[in-house]
C-alpha cells in the first residue's frame, strides 16, 4: 500500500469512527426522550386515574 492510500484509509477509518460516535449519540439522545415521554404518560395516566375515582 503506497503513502498517500494508507494516509487516504486512515482518514477514512477515522471518519467512519466520527460517524459511528455522533449516531451513538444520537442513539442515547433519542433513548433518553423516550424514557423522558414514557414517564410524563405514565403520570399522565396515573393523574387522570386519581382525578376519575
């Protein structure tokens, strides 16, 4: 492999490891918001439950 492919699929692996942090990110990101929107219906619920009995 020649100098400029090895610096050219360095880079690349790199990116590619850019990539791969910003979706785990994203991933976390949307996990917690699900987790934030499943508590706030869960009291939603629970709310309407008491003000019904």
């Amino acid at each position: 492999m020649k100098e400029q492919e090895r610096i050219a699929f360095n880079e690349l692996i790199k990116k590619v490891q850019q990539h791969e942090d910003t979706i785990t990110q994203l991933v976390k990101i949307v996990a917690a918001t699900n987790r934030r929107i499943t508590d706030t219906a869960d009291k939603h619920k629970s709310w309407e439950h008491a003000l019904h009995k």
